[in-house]
C-alpha cells in the first residue's frame, strides 16, 4: 500500500510530496523570449504589442539605407576609374636592413677572418662559372691564391669553403696546388672522415703531382684499418687503392689488415697473401683469424662493394677451411653478392659462395640474381659466376624460373654481346677447349672438388 502524503498525491516512489508554494507563482507565469523584451523576463500569456511609432522608424531608417545604395551604385557607373584599388606604395624595408647590418657586425667580431672570407666567396661565385674567360679566371685563381696562403688551415673546416679549394686544385697550375696539400697533410685523416671533406681528398690526389700523393700516403698510412670501416672514409681509401697507388703501397694498405707482427715487414711482403704464407709459412693461422675478424666486420657494415674489401675477403675465401666459407655465407652477404658480382675478384668470391654453401643458401643467391641476369650475361666478369652456377647447382626447376627464363627474354641482346655468346656456348659445349682458352677451365674447375655439389 501506498501511503498519502500531507498533501493527499503520493510521489514517484510512493512518498508524500508536498506541494512548494514558490513553484506555485513561477508555474503561474510564462517565460518567454522577445525582441522588445530582456532575456528571461516573466511575461504574462498575452503576446506583446510593438508600438506603431517604434515601427515607422524602422522602416525609416531601411529606406535611408536603400537610398544610399542606390546612390553609391550610379557614382560607379559613371566613375568607374575612381573604383580601381590603388596599388600599396613599397615601404622601405628599415627593419630588415638594420638586421642584416647587425649580423655582419656580430660575425665580424666572432670570426677575425670574415672579411677575407666575403672576398673569397665573391671570387668563387665568379669563377666557378663555365662561360667565363681564361684569363679572367687565370686571374680570380691568382686572387684566391693571394687571399687564403697561409690561411688554408683555419679555413678548410667551414662548410662553405671546402669548394673554393677544390677550385683552386681543380684550376691551378701543380705548383699552385702544392701549398694547399702542405697545409692540409696533418688534417687529412680528419677530412677524409667529413661528409664533404672526403670530396677535396679526392680532388688533392686527383690534381696534384705524384711527389705530393706519396705525402698524402704517408700521413693516411697505419689509419687504414680504422678508415676503411668509417662510412665516408672508405671511398677515399677505396679511390686511392684503385687508381693512384703503385704496387709496393697497395702492399702497404694490404698488410696493415694481416696483423701487427707482419706490418713490421711490410717491405718485405707482397699484396697477395700466397706468397706471405711462403715467407712466413708459421703465422697462417694467425693472418686468417685476422681477415676472419675483418671480413665479418665488412660483412655486418655491408662494405662489399669496395674493391679493396673484396681483395681482402677473397684471400681468406682462398686459403680458409670449407666449413668456415659455409659460416660466413649467411643472409646479410647473400644480399650484397649482387653488388660485387662485376668486377675480377668480387666474382671470385661469388663463385665460392654457390661452390661451398648448402642447397639452401643457393636457393636464396639464386632468387638475388633475379632482374640481373641481362647484365651478369653481358659482363666479363658476371657471365663466369652463372657459368659455375650451372655447374654445381642441381635444382633444375629453381634455375629454368630464375635464370633461363630471364635469358629467354632476352636472347637477341645476350647472343649479339660477346660474353653473352660465350655463356651461350658453355650452356651448349661446357669446358670446350675450342671456345674457351685453359685459363678459364681451371678457373671453374676448382669447384668440382668441393663436398656439396
């Protein structure tokens, strides 16, 4: 049962609600928003009247304003020249200027050499252009010459002056590049490992006369091991082995990785480590755990693609045991065979690679060489690691997919190349002694002796 309240209702949950008096008068009137009236104000049910005066002056004021419109829209018509927006007149720019002013100050007083170096750069814009005469630009050389002689050293580590050096060695006579290379030997090493300094090394070996390259040498020898693994200094190291240094400073570069002991007889030595295991038939195991630690460490960085490295690893691929070759033949170096697969000794290590790794190992170098065939057949050098393919691999579906099918499309190309005719001929006549001289049979013939294939 539900009990009555006081009030004779019951409420929502049965109880007793008394009925607020206050709520009575507020329900009593009506709130309701209106023009005329404030927001909120109790107004009674009637609708609120708007006088006839406050009326007429609305409509007063609405004529005004279409008057005016009307006005302003027949002075257009008959001036229509009035109308044209007046361009903004250009204000002088105070304040930009004033900056610009306060900046060369500042500079001036944090550098001593700002104002040489304005000059230099004004020549440079000058003299780096492609049109200009030879004798003006004999002339700007000479300028540039005067202005950073005896300065070459401070200069050189500012980003923006690494070009104008390279200039001067690129235009300069031998004689006038010689003071550059003087000043810069102590820092060699240090520019070598700079993103753009490695740029004005290779323009100093490049411009200048050999008496100077042998400077150059003396101060990047005995750093080699530790340039060759910085990731700008390599190209530096990798230029100069190819194609500035002779055959007792490769050696040189070379048995700096071979140890300490054998560094010491570097003179003594030879660039290929067949004829250092005939010297010292004793230190062999030590020279290979060596170039084991190296090419790891070429392998992880994934330097491959130098030929410097490549000559390394391949003396260890030479004279190391099958099953480390096996070890080092894992997913990373798969990766990188494609980069070094053109040249002598990268393709020798190619080579290799299918000779002493498992079925799944070749399984993967194969699918690498997808995209690649075309020019592997077209090469001197790439043409010989798909004749050893064919050799040792027995997947024959896997080959006919990845190989032949890539050399199918693309026959007319391949049989008109010469080295794409002799792959062609070692497909049809393998190891003929009439297509093929000696040097190249015993080449592929190493990897019949080997235990997989």
């Amino acid at each position: 049962m539900v009990k009555k309240g006081l009030a004779g209702k019951s409420g929502k949950y049965g109880r007793s609600v008394k009925k607020n008096p206050l709520r009575k008068k507020e329900a009593g009137g009506k709130i309701k928003k209106n023009k005329l009236t404030k927001k909120g104000a109790p107004q009674s049910g009637k609708k609120a009247l708007v006088p006839k005066e406050v009326l007429e002056a609305m409509k007063e004021n609405r004529k005004e304003k279409q008057n005016k419109r009307q006005e302003q829209l027949e002075e257009k018509k008959k001036n229509p020249q009035k109308n044209k927006k007046r361009k903004p007149e250009a204000k002088e720019p105070k304040e930009p200027l004033k900056k610009k002013a306060l900046k060369k100050v500042r500079k001036a007083c944090e550098d001593n050499d700002y104002e040489t170096i304005t000059k230099i750069k004004a020549l440079w814009e000058k003299g780096r252009v492609s049109e200009i005469e030879p004798a003006k630009q004999a002339k700007i050389v000479e300028e540039l010459k005067g202005l950073m002689e005896g300065k070459v050293e401070s200069l050189m580590f500012k980003h923006d002056l690494a070009r104008v050096v390279q200039l001067l060695l690129r235009l300069g006579k031998a004689n006038d590049s010689n003071f550059i290379v003087k000043e810069l030997l102590p820092h060699v090493c240090e520019l070598s490992k700079s993103k753009y300094g490695k740029f004005t090394v290779n323009c100093m070996l490049k411009n200048t006369s050999p008496e100077m390259r042998k400077l150059i040498f003396k101060s990047l020898s005995g750093h080699f091991r530790k340039l060759i693994l910085h990731a700008e200094a390599v190209t530096v190291v990798d230029t100069f082995y190819n194609d500035y240094a002779n055959s007792r400073e490769r050696t040189e570069m070379v048995t700096e990785f071979y140890g300490k002991e054998l560094y010491l007889y570097r003179d003594l030595l030879s660039e290929h480590f067949s004829k250092v295991i005939e010297l010292y038939p004793d230190k062999k195991d030590k020279v290979l755990e060596e170039l084991l630690g190296h090419t790891q460490v070429f392998i992880e960085k994934g330097l491959s693609g130098h030929i410097i490295v490549q000559h390394l690893m391949l003396q260890y691929f030479l004279h190391g045991s099958e099953e480390s070759i096996q070890e080092l033949v894992s997913d990373k170096l798969i990766e990188q065979i494609v980069n070094f697969v053109h040249t002598k000794e990268g393709s020798k290590i190619a080579m290799r690679c299918l000779w002493y790794s498992k079925a799944k190992e070749r399984k993967l170098i194969i699918r690498t060489f997808k995209g690649h065939v075309k020019d592997m057949c077209m090469n001197e050098n790439g043409y010989l690691v798909l004749c050893a393919l064919f050799d040792c691999v027995d997947d024959t579906v896997l080959v006919k997919k990845a190989i032949l099918s890539e050399i199918m499309e693309n026959l007319d190309t391949i049989a008109m190349s010469q080295y794409g005719r002799l792959l062609l001929n070692y497909i049809l006549a393998p190891r003929s002694t009439k297509l093929f001289p000696p040097s190249i049979i015993d080449c592929l013939k190493v990897g019949d002796t080997n235990n997989v294939s």
